[in-house]
C-alpha cells in the first residue's frame, strides 16, 4: 500500500511538472521506416495551423507498407503488414511533444474558471489546433503500442470539460482507442484515474432519459425537442439537487447538510458558453468539489438538447465513455448507473431508426457499444443482447443487417 502511494505521488509529479515524453527514460527497440521518419521531420518544422493541417493530411496510415510489394503469400503478407504498420510511440515523442504543447494552452482557464482557452471565441485557430492533432493522436494510437509513455493524459482529462461537444467526443476517441486492447488507462496513477473516472461516469450516465419520457431512440429523432416530450421537467431546463456541508452566502443560503437546489428554464436560450454557465452558477451557490462535473456535464446537455447535431454529439459522447469505461475496466461499482436494465432494448430501438447520415454514425456508436459489453459480462448481457437484435433467428434484426452490410460489400 505505501508502495503504491509513494508511487502514484511519484508519477503525480512527473506528469504534473514533466508532461513531454523523454526517450532517454524508455529507449525504444526499433526504428521507424524511412517514410515515418521523412513525415515526422518534415511535420516537426512546421508551426501552428500548418504543423496540424499536415498531421490531419493522412487520411490512410500507409507506413510500413513496403512489404506488399517482396512478399507474395496472402496470409504471410496480412501478418506482417498488421506487425510492420504499428511502431513503438515513442518514436514519435517529438512529434507527441509538440501535440503536448497546443493542448496544454487548450487548457489554460483563470483561476476557479471553468471556461477553457480553447472555449473563448476569439481562440478559433486554437481550437481547430486542438481537434486536429487529437484526430491525429487516435490514428497513432491505432497503429502503435508501448502507449505507458503517453504523458497528455491529464491534459486529456481536463478537455472533458469543454463547453465545446466536438472538443470532447474527440478527446473520447482517443481514450477509446487507447482503451482497446491495453491496460494504459487502467495502470494509470490512481489520482489521474479517479478524475478521468469521474468524467466518463458523468458523460455515460443517463441525463433523464427513461425515467423522464425520452429513451436513446427518442434522442436521435430530428423531430424531438424540449417540447415534444410530456415531462415535468423538460430537456433544456436543469434541475440539479446537491448536500452542501457549508452554508450559502446567497439569498438560497440554509443550513448545513441541507439540501440545496439550482433551476434554471431554458437553458439553450442563455448565449454564454456551458464553462460560463457554471461559472455564473458557482457565484450563488457553494457546490461540492464531487459535485461539478456532475453539473457541468447536466448544463451542458440542457444546452444542446434543442441543437440537433449536438444534441446527436452528446449521445456519441455517452456511447463513448461507456465503452471506455468497460474496456478499461473502470465500470465496476458505477455499473448500474450507466448499464441500467433497458437500456440494451434502448440501443436496439436506436438501431431500428430509419437511415439518415447522422444517425447512420450513432448506430455505428451503438453497435461498438454493445460489442463493449459483451466483453465486459459475456453470459447474462450477452444473452439479452441475442434477443433484443434477434440474432439467434435467420430474420432476425441483427443476421438481416449482416446479410445487408456483405451483399453491399460484394455487389
């Protein structure tokens, strides 16, 4: 136990005070191709909105491909092209460094702000910056392994706060990636871990959903809005309760250990960002430390539910961090929280919509997500899943789309 502590204080420090990767702690075993090493020169002379435009230039990973063109056998060349695609990330620490950089000024905010650089309007380069080289960094992830170098991790954990939904679902792509196939995110320091788990548990969880009228399904539909579902409380406004053991110096101030409310209607007419939204709420009320995030992440649904595009952004980004949590192996505790019963039946109802190119990417979402689950409990989930997509029958929803997805494929 005192091992594990000294250690977690010790890697505290070294991704507090030392974010960028150094190669002389971990030497890597090998060497990238003359191409990658061509890329990464080129890419690392280049500042600004060039050096990210030139990261986002691949829209195929083709180092290492080479071996197609000396080797003939089929089979021999899919396994040696899967082993010489990947490479070790640390040799492209120089290029990481660099990514390293623009998130940290992404995440610069004044003090007890929630309103991160990348969120204020005039930083529009900064912002492009930041969604630019986190597509990038999945891509690397994809192809590369030796990922305990990593060291933007808490730069990442401190993106999931943006007022900007684009900003996160593509910071949780990165943590899906790296997430797959690797322990990275369940070795980290327990104190990275707890903030990263908070995060996801809040972004996965259920925001009203069922039990207030409107189901995943009924989310991705165009035609829904605040006011077409018949509830007390309506999408767009918050109603967030909390126990404050310190009394209010406000007008809503009680006394300790009572319960406190914050409502407030219609939260997308207000024009400030979600980062000032808090800001503005934390000016009346004293909310606990364990309880920001939490409301952070239920203004900002309330904000974009009447936003199609980003109402759609935030249930890929609940989609996402389920995942995440499942293959890192951080659910445990919180499962009933965000896997409730029903919301299997959810998903498949989700998946029945008619194809629209939006929702076509929601699907996709939902099908990883419920992938993600049988491999967290293989036998009652799995179960459940079989019945509500009817994959035990030859017309079932699940075979039929099967048979569909290679008659596309082929024909």
């Amino acid at each position: 136990m005192v091992e594990n502590h000294a250690r977690d204080i010790y890697a505290h420090f070294l991704n507090r005070y030392v974010m960028k990767i150094d190669q002389k702690v971990r030497k890597p075993t090998s060497e990238l191709g003359e191409k990658a090493k061509k890329f990464v020169t080129e890419v690392c002379s280049l500042k600004g909105l060039e050096f990210t435009d030139k990261l986002v230039s691949i829209t195929n990973w083709e180092f290492g491909k080479l071996f197609q063109e000396t080797i003939q056998d089929r089979t021999f060349i899919h396994d040696v092209l899967m082993f010489k695609s990947y490479s070790e990330l640390c040799l492209w620490a120089d290029v990481l460094n660099i990514i390293d950089d623009i998130l940290e000024s992404a995440t610069k905010k004044n003090d007890e702000s929630h309103v991160l650089a990348c969120d204020v309007a005039e930083n529009h380069d900064l912002r492009q910056q930041v969604l630019d080289s986190l597509k990038f960094t999945a891509t690397l992830f994809e192809y590369s392994f030796t990922r305990g170098v990593y060291q933007s991790i808490e730069h990442l954990t401190t993106l999931l706060e943006s007022s900007d939904i684009t900003i996160i679902v593509a910071v949780l792509n990165v943590l899906y990636v790296s997430s797959k196939r690797t322990s990275y995110l369940g070795s980290l320091p327990t104190s990275q871990k707890d903030a990263l788990l908070v995060r996801l548990i809040c972004l996965a969880e259920n925001y009203g959903g069922k039990d207030n009228g409107f189901t995943v399904a009924q989310c991705c539909l165009k035609e829904s809005s605040s006011t077409s579902f018949q509830v007390s409380k309506p999408p767009t406004s918050l109603h967030f309760e909390f126990f404050d053991d310190v009394a209010e110096e406000s007008d809503h101030s009680s006394s300790p250990g009572h319960i406190h409310f914050v409502h407030i209607e219609s939260v997308d007419h207000i024009p400030q960002c979600t980062g000032k939204i808090m800001d503005d709420i934390m000016k009346l009320y004293r909310i606990p430390p364990s309880k920001r995030i939490q409301l952070l992440t239920q203004i900002r649904w309330a904000k974009f539910f009447d936003d199609y595009p980003k109402r759609l952004l935030c249930i890929n980004a609940r989609l996402l961090s389920l995942s995440v949590l499942i293959y890192s192996n951080m659910l445990q505790d919180n499962n009933n929280n965000v896997l409730y019963n029903g919301f299997i039946e959810e998903c498949v109802e989700a998946l029945r919509l008619q194809d629209t190119q939006p929702i076509l990417e929601i699907k996709t979402e939902i099908l990883k997500t419920l992938t993600a689950i049988i491999y967290l409990d293989r036998n009652p989930k799995l179960n459940t899943i079989i019945e509500a997509t009817g994959a035990s029958a030859y017309h079932g929803y699940l075979p039929t789309l099967v048979r569909t997805c290679v008659d596309n494929f082929i024909g």
